[in-house]
C-alpha cells in the first residue's frame, strides 16, 4: 500500500496521466457552463458522456493489472475504495440537500426532492428518473440532486463490471490458456455493441428514458475500457499523437458547440464525443509546450480534474437552491458569483472530505466489511435527514393542499380573473393563493387523461352527465388545453354536460407539422393526431370543442411562413369535429422563468414580465378562429394591462411554471368559459 503523504492526502498513484485529468477538467466545465448559461453551451451535456469512457479506461486498466498480477480481482477491496472514494463527498451534498428541503426550497417541492435524494443515496437516481420519464435537458421539473443520475450509473457500472472480467477470465483461464486476455476483450465489444445497439434503438423510441437507463450507456464505458485492454491502439509518433488527440478535442467541442435539445442522445449521435474522448486518451505526449498531453495535463487543468467530482457534485444544487435565495437574480455577474462557489466548495470537499476519507486508517487497515459498515452508516444519516425534511414540512404540506382545496370549492369573491375595477376583495390585497411556496403544486388532475410525449396511444376520459340528451363536449389539445380540465369538469358536473378529453403533452391539435425533441416524439404526435382523427369520426358528434394551445409550440415550418401554415393546420383540424362549434382560447402570456421563484423573495409587482414578448403579436389560433367562425375568448387584458404581464391577480397566484397557469387560477376562468361554451350550445340545450 502507498503511504499517504503528510497531511492525509493521497499520493499520485503510479498510473496517473495528466493529460486524462485535463480531459475531466474539460467535461465537467462542459457541464458546469451548460447548466449556469444552457443557451451559451447547447450540447454541455456530453461532459457526463466523457466522465463515462474515463471511468472505463482507469477502472478497466486497474483490475486488468490486477487480474494479471494475482490471477484475480479482490472484489470486496475493489467496492470497499470506490466507496470510500465516491460516498462521503456525495453524502455531504445530499444532506445539504435535505437541508435545502427544510429552510430554503419550497413547500411544493417536498415529495419530488425527498423521493430523489433517498434514490439518489441507493445510487438508483437513474431509475427513478427513467421511471418518471423525466426529460434531463429541460430544468423547470429539475431537483437538486437530478445529476446524480450519472453518479448511480457509474456505481452500477462499479458493480457489475468487475464480475463481467472476472468471467472472462474464467474463460480464458479454461479456454484459451495462450491468449487469456481475449476472452476479456471479447467480452467488453460484445457487451459495448449489444449497448450500443440498445442506446440507438431505445433513443428513437423513448429518449426521456434512453437517457437514464444504463443499459443505453454501458457502451461509452466499454469503449474507455477496449483502450486500457488494447494499448496498441494508442498511436505511435508525435505528429500522429497530436493530430489524433487534438481531433478528438475537436470533436468534444464541437459537439458541446453544436449539440442541443432535439440531437437524438445519446443512440448514435453519442459515438462523436465518445470517439472523441477516447482519441485524447490515446494521446499523451508531452515534450513540447504544443503537445496534446502537455496543452492538457497544466496544473490548472490537473487542478480542475482533481476537483471534479466535487464541482459536479455541487454546482447542480446550487443552481437550483440559488433562485430562491433573497436578493439573488440571474444576472450575468451573479452566475460568474455561482461559479466562483462552486469551485470553493469543490475545493474545500475535496481538501477535507474526499481525500481524508480515502486515506483514513481506521477503513484502510482492516478488513472491507469495515467500509461496508461505514456505507450503511453514511446512507442511514443521508436517509435520516431525508426522513427529518419530510417530517418537519410533511404537515405543511398537506395543510396547504387541504386549505387551497377548501378555496378551490368555494373561490372568494373577485378573486383571480373574477376580480376587476369594478370588483376589489380588500381581503385579498396582500394575499397570494397558492401561496408562492405551493404554487408549483397546484397542477390540475386526472393526470391519467394526458399523454405523455412518447406515447402515441389516444386515451379519451369521460365526465359529466351520462344522460343520452345532454349537451356533448370535447376538450382537444397539448398541456395548455390540459390545464383547463378541472374548470371544464366543473363546469360538465354543474351544468350537466357530457365532457370528453383527448390531450397529450406538447402536441396541440392541428396538422401542422411539429418539431420536437427527437424523431419518436414527432412519430408520436403524428400517429396521436391520427388516432383523435378516427374517435372522432367513429364518435357521435360533439356540440362543442374547446381547444387551445401553446403559442410557442416548435414546429417544422419557416418562419416567414408560420403564421399561415399554422392558422391552415388548426382549421384542417376543426373540420375533422364533424360540424362542432368550436370554443377556442388565445395563449396565455409566458415568463421567462418560473415566476413563483420571484414572488418569494419580492411583492407581485416587481415579477411582471414586458407584455410584448411575452404575447404573440399575432396569434394563428386567433386567426383561424376568426375564419372558422369561431368563440375566440382572449384574456390577454385580463393577464396584462398596456405594458407588463403579472404573475398575480386579484389575490390569485396564475403560474404553476413559466407558462402553465395553475390548477386554482383556471377555475376563476370558469365562467367566462361556461358563457362562451353556453352560447354555442343548440337553443333546445339547457
């Protein structure tokens, strides 16, 4: 065993290469940049893709000496230095978290952030993301500890791989007693394509959780592992050292660069900064100053290596903690101020936790099962503290959701878009319902009744009246129609309708052509679009649809000619209602940024939003609505006066994000719509 120098810090071990620590430097800046500035750096994300093929090159290369040395690997020390090198660091942050639960985050996110940080300390986080079908690269459903998704994968990789060498060597042992190792390598290609394979396959057809699940991932490890186990692939002689290494560095960046939201990832579009990272790992030579390893392996870039895990670990918290901190924006000066924390931070836990823990002689003197012990020690204080933040906001919690259901049943008088010049509630001047804390949480129910973006299936809910007389309703359309479903079900219980829902996220009703995250999104919307196309033709006819839309929906058109294409799309859609009126609704403004985050730390009036860009100028909805004949409510005054949209109104809290309006807010609309729905209603209807 190495003796840890003075000072309790780990000494270099005998394999270190500088030019790799320069390559982590370089993927986690990647992610740091992506995450404080995402519209400067669209395709940051790859740094995590980066971190994976380093990890199988050093840890592939560790056990590969081993197993040549002893014949074998010793598989309880193995777990037992992953874990005092990756578990205290990564505790430490989640107890901040649940901390961040008690005293700074809001009410409204309790159960998503309790339930990820306990997942996250069984290293699992990866599977519940997937399991909710979360989509990674959008942050407004993001909780602190999302990004250890990428940190349960590799503890799962830490797992597994080991026991994956272990068999081939059995092989080569029995099988191929002259060639032992290529039972190895043919172990980690067969695994890497069959994970290759997966990764292309299952992102086209669900990439929200393509990008979790670990079997999508397995290969980017395996191709840093096929470099530790085929050294003859480095390059020989400096020109082709340096002209392969700085390709590579080519193309992280220009996958960093170029990379964004809709690049199908990781399936194949993934080999580029994999590729990429593997080229630099090949590539140390550092004799001149122009050298790859030496452009690389400086000491601020080893620096920035060396700190790495910690960075990653902290920076994605504090990104998100940082909103609610009073008297902290988003500033360009107060995101360079995140950064310069984040590196402190980094430094400090790598200093004082990551480095003494490794090196503690208590654990590294004894046996494993010492370190095992520790580990179930370590995870019991993560979940004891996630068990204290639900204790201690639990109670809040559902009073909040109790109180706020109470209010939703009988709204007080001119609240929300009730209230107007004409009618003031002196109660409600200082009051703001939801509360900004819980206003994330006032989503709209019967959940079941939207589909979610991949999923193609036409799922129809019914409420109301079963009489076979009563008025027929059809509400049509992507999340901002769903975010009316509690008014319209209210409004079909009071008035006896018959109420009828086809809604799926992110896909309005029209057949313009959308654009999307990936290819099986806009598959998804096309054949859900067919699919509402054939209930309703196979359906009786319905005597109203109310439909509606976000205006800021991406779609594969040009802009110059959106507008039209747009207004044509919802009208070909209308005819598809049989001779239905329809009842449609011009968008609500959008913010910038979740507005709720603003009302904690400031009154209502300084969280408005310019009313210019945050409404259409012209709205195609609007348009068609006007060629079709149809109800167009338009509550644009009622959101904004002549310059600013609000983010309160009449004492109610509107937004539940930066464009969805909330559960409580959409029922002050109620009446409104009933009127509008009313009056299209056939004379002989109640």
């Amino acid at each position: 065993m190495t003796k840890p120098p003075s000072g309790g810090r780990p000494a270099k071990a005998a394999h270190f290469l500088p030019h790799v620590q320069g390559l982590r430097a370089i993927a986690v800046l990647l992610v740091v940049l992506y995450h404080v500035w995402p519209g400067r750096l669209s395709g940051g994300y790859i740094g995590v893709d980066i971190f994976f093929v380093i990890s199988g090159f050093l840890i592939t290369g560790q056990l590969a000496r081993e197993i040549e040395r002893k014949g074998r690997i010793d598989l309880p020390s193995f777990w037992a230095k992953r874990a005092r090198r990756l578990l205290p660091a990564s505790i430490t942050v989640l107890v901040f978290s649940s901390l961040a639960v008690v005293f700074i985050l809001p009410l409204s996110s309790l159960v998503a952030e309790t339930r990820e940080i306990l997942a996250s300390t069984l290293y699992v986080e990866n599977w519940q993301l997937a399991a909710s079908a979360v989509d990674y690269l959008a942050s407004h459903d993001a909780t602190t500890v999302q990004h250890y998704w990428s940190l349960s994968l590799e503890e799962q990789f830490y797992l597994v791989w080991p026991l994956l060498l272990l068999g081939a060597t059995w092989l080569g042992v029995k099988f191929f007693a002259a060639r032992r190792w290529l039972p190895m390598v043919g172990v980690v290609v067969a695994v890497s394509v069959a994970s290759l394979v997966a990764s292309v396959l299952y992102t086209q057809s669900n990439p929200s959780e393509a990008y979790f699940v670990t079997w999508t991932r397995f290969w980017e490890f395996g191709a840093g592992a096929l470099l530790a186990l085929m050294p003859r692939l480095k390059p020989t002689g400096a020109w082709w050292q340096n002209i392969v290494g700085y390709c590579g560095l080519a193309m992280i960046l220009g996958a960093g660069w170029f990379f964004d939201r809709e690049t199908p990832f990781p399936g194949y579009m993934a080999l580029i900064p994999v590729i990429g990272a593997a080229m630099v790992i090949t590539t140390d030579r550092a004799d001149r100053w122009w050298d790859i390893g030496r452009v690389l392996g400086g000491p601020p870039q080893r620096f920035v290596g060396d700190i790495s895990y910690s960075l990653y670990l902290w920076h994605w918290p504090l990104i998100i903690i940082a909103p609610y901190i009073p008297g902290w924006g988003l500033s360009g000066l107060n995101r360079v101020a995140l950064v310069a924390v984040c590196f402190l931070l980094a430094w400090l836990t790598k200093r004082f936790i990551e480095d003494p823990a490794r090196v503690w002689t208590f654990l590294t003197a004894r046996k494993p099962r010492f370190t095992y012990a520790g580990v179930i020690a370590l995870m019991a204080v993560s979940s004891l503290f996630v068990g204290v933040a639900w204790v201690v906001n639990s109670p809040r919690y559902d009073a909040e959701a109790a109180q706020l259901e109470q209010i939703r049943e009988n709204l007080p008088a001119c609240f929300g878009a009730l209230s107007g010049p004409d009618c003031q509630n002196p109660d409600l001047a200082t009051t703001i319902i939801p509360s900004p804390g819980f206003g994330n949480a006032d989503s709209p129910g019967s959940k079941e009744c939207l589909v979610q973006l991949n999923q193609a299936d036409v799922v129809s809910c019914h409420f109301g009246s079963d009489a076979a007389d009563a008025p027929r309703v059809a509400l049509i359309g992507d999340s901002h129609a769903y975010q009316y479903i509690d008014t319209l079900t209210s409004l079909a219980a009071s008035r006896g309708w018959s109420l009828t829902t086809y809604l799926k996220g992110a896909c309005p009703w029209t057949t313009a052509p959308v654009s999307g995250p990936s290819p099986s999104f806009i598959a998804s919307c096309q054949s859900w679009r067919a699919g509402v196309e054939q209930a309703l033709a196979a359906a009786p006819p319905f005597d109203v649809v109310f439909t509606t839309a976000l205006a800021h929906t991406p779609y594969a058109v040009a802009a110059s000619e959106r507008t039209a294409v747009l207004r044509d799309g919802f009208l070909a859609a209308w005819a598809q209602a049989k001779g239905a009126a329809i009842v449609t609704v011009v968008d609500n403004p959008r913010f910038d940024d979740d507005p709720n985050k603003c009302l904690r730390t400031a009154p209502p009036a300084s969280c408005t939003v310019p009313r210019a860009p945050a409404l259409d100028a012209v709205d195609p909805l609007a348009l068609a609505g006007a060629e079709w004949g149809a109800t167009v409510l338009d509550f644009s005054d009622i959101y904004c006066d002549a310059t600013v949209c609000f983010s309160v109104i009449g004492g109610a809290d509107v937004y539940r994000d930066q464009d969805h309006l909330t559960r409580t807010f959409a029922l002050t609309l109620g009446p409104a719509i009933a009127d509008a729905i009313q009056s299209r209603l056939t004379p002989n209807q109640p």
